[in-house]
C-alpha cells in the first residue's frame, strides 16, 4: 500500500466554508472510494489545530498543522497556510511520501517532491473583472500569484475537467504531460425518490406545495453564478401567465451577495414566487431534485459543474448555461442555453413546462448520463497518479 497525506482540512468545519460547498463533496467522496478500493492506499489526514475534527474517516491518522498566533494584526492566514502547512509536512517529503492537496487554494507556495495537487477550477483569472472588482490591480495580481506557484513544483496537477486543464495550460503554460484530467461524480447516496408521499413530505417540509410546479437552483449567489439571468427568465414566465414558483437551496443569507438579490427579486416583482429554502440538509436533496420541474444551472463559468450532475442523478430535467465545463457534464442529457440570455433560460424552462414528453426524455437521458461518473473510477484513476509519482527519483 502506498503511504499518502492527504489534506483533510477541507473537512473540517470553518475551514474556508469548503466542507458544505464542491471541495468538502470532493474531499469526502474521493477518501471514502479510495478507501473502499481492494487495495487502497496508506491514507493520513492533514487537519489544522483549532478545527473541530471532521467526524470522518476516524480510523485514519492524524498529522496537524500549527495555525498562526491570534496577536497578528494581519497575515494569519498566509502564515498558516504558507509556513506552517510546509513546516508540518516536512519530514512526510523528506521521507519520500506522497502528498495530495484536494485543492490548489489550499496548497503552501513551496512544495516538496511527490506533490500532487487538485485544480477545481481558475475562475477567478478567467473572470478577472468580475473578482478583481474593489481591489487594487496589484493586490488582485498578488492574490492569483499566492495561489499559484504551487502549480509549478506539483509533479501532477489533477484537473477535474478538459476545460480546467485547457485553462492551466493557457494561463500558465504548464507541461501538459504533468496534468491529469479525473472529473468527479455525484454522491453515492443521489438516487431518483419515486414514492410520491416521500416527495410530499420533503416539500412540505421545505414550504413548497406539490401540486405547483417548481425550478430548483442549489449553489452560491455570487455574480458568476448569474441569479439575475434566472430571475429575468422567471418574470419573463411570470408575463406568459405561468405559475411556477423558483426554489434557491443553500445558505444563501449570510452570503455578501444576499442583499443584492433581494433587490434583484423586488425589483422584478418577483417575492411570491421565489421561495429560499437555505441549508437543505442531505437526505431531503434527492426528493427535492426528483419533484422539481427541472434544475436550473445558470452559472457564467464552472470549472466541472458539480450541482447538474448531482440533479441529474436524481432523474431531475436540467437547464444550464454553457459555460466552462457545464457541457462537459451535462452532454445531450439536458438544455444547454448561451450564458447571459434571459429569454432564452425562459423559452428552455417552458419547454420543460409545456411538453411532459420531453421532460420524461431528459429525466432519462440524465440517469444515464450521471451513471457514467463513477467515485470508484475517479479513486482508481488518482490512486494510479499517486503510484506513477511514488515511483519518481
């Protein structure tokens, strides 16, 4: 069995609000298939002092990292992630172990040998105007340049999508041979729920009626995620007569972007018909995904685009915008619209509306499309990237 570190901090609660979002999923899905595997890997965890420990994976070592002292007016978190991740990984590289970093924000500037590194996505840079907005152009620079250095010394870099590793390769002119494209899959637990009572249950439970269709988005407000383009697309189906209510799934309100989305749905007119269920808790998604009349992905950009394959899992019609990766996952299972076009997210969403044909069509043809995502292949690919490195001088 190969002997690996692999950065756990991403599971634990507080650290940088990855455990509930893409990474966490990744994170705890990847471990739990690799440990699975007829002969996994010797796995231990990366955590940081201070952190609740993620109540996950308990048989497996733990190796801590220090945080930096509270007095520090700035910098703690640099310092942490900088020095103190690399000072605690010493003697792991000095011994010659492999070490995975599940995402490249997380890495220290200067790794040691056998460094493997997962790259989510490089949106902040294809996005520049978008994430540069109220910095200063250096400090913008200085933040991309922090993150990453790291990809220059990694022996394999691991893009969860052909159009992560095409932006690698554009943007920093990385040896194409290093990078390794592994997508991921959707939770295990994501299945279609039939029974109509359970679906009724879930939606009572989360305030809506099963009698009036819905659109369900889970996900960030962020601007990239382009909640105004799917608000455009809903009053434009408000205009046409149709009553359909839109469901935003996540914790949305304590989220910077909140309050502009709030002006956003007055402003359309649009209270009675946007419905905020925040944090749905896991065993209630499937229902969700199954009762809604689609999934409604309007994101600009997505280094894999996680949220439509999980709904596809659960047999839920899907509507995205093609941006980034988002074609990659949803191929011809679902409606792909340009990014940006309101009327054209609304003519797709009442295509789903008028024609139950189609829906049953896309309910299938998205089963089918997420059966071929597989956490024990992703696990068996990345364990192979972690025995190719293993063997380097």
């Amino acid at each position: 069995m190969i002997p690996v570190v692999v950065d756990g901090r991403p599971l634990q609660p507080g650290f940088k609000a990855h455990r509930e979002r893409g990474i966490g999923r990744y994170s705890k899905n990847l471990l739990a298939a690799m440990l699975g595997l007829p002969a996994p890997p010797r796995v231990e965890l990366l955590l940081q002092e201070g952190l609740a420990d993620p109540g996950l994976f308990g048989e497996l070592p733990r190796r801590y990292t220090g945080v930096a002292p509270g007095w520090l007016p700035v910098g703690k978190r640099l310092l942490t992630q900088h020095l103190l991740a690399r000072r605690a990984l010493a003697p792991v590289w000095r011994r010659g172990r492999v070490v995975h970093f599940l995402s490249h924000l997380d890495a220290p500037l200067r790794l040691g040998p056998r460094t493997v590194i997962t790259v989510h996505d490089l949106i902040a840079q294809k996005l520049a105007r978008l994430y540069a907005q109220g910095k200063s152009d250096a400090r913008f620079r200085l933040e991309r340049w922090l993150e990453t250095r790291c990809l220059y010394q990694a022996s394999r870099i691991i893009a969860v999508s052909e159009c992560t590793r095409s932006d690698l390769v554009e943007l920093y002119r990385l040896d194409p041979g290093r990078i390794v494209v592994i997508p991921e899959a959707a939770d295990p637990a994501l299945a279609p729920v039939e029974d109509p009572a359970v679906r009724t249950r879930v939606l009572s439970r989360q305030g809506l009626e099963a009698a009036r269709p819905f659109f369900l988005y889970l996900g960030g407000i962020d601007q990239r995620k382009d909640l105004d383009t799917l608000l455009g697309a809903l009053a434009r189906l408000r205009d046409q007569g149709r009553d359909c209510l839109l469901a935003l799934a996540g914790k949305i309100r304590d989220d910077r972007q909140y309050p502009a989305l709030r002006r956003a749905v007055r402003r359309q007119g649009l209270e009675e018909r946007v419905r905020e269920l925040g944090y749905v808790p896991d065993q209630d998604l499937p229902a969700l995904f199954s009762a809604c009349a689609a999934f409604v992905f309007p994101s600009r950009y997505e280094g894999f685009g996680l949220p439509p394959l999980e709904a596809m899992a659960c047999g839920a019609p899907v509507v995205a915008a093609a941006g980034g990766a988002v074609p990659e996952v949803v191929g011809d299972a679902g409606i792909l619209v340009p990014p940006g076009r309101p009327e054209e997210l609304a003519a797709a969403m009442a295509r789903i509306l008028e024609d139950e044909g189609l829906a049953r069509e896309l309910r299938r043809k998205g089963l089918a499309r997420a059966r071929g995502f597989s956490w024990e292949r992703t696990a068996r690919q990345t364990l192979a990237v972690y025995e190719e490195v293993a063997r380097e001088r």
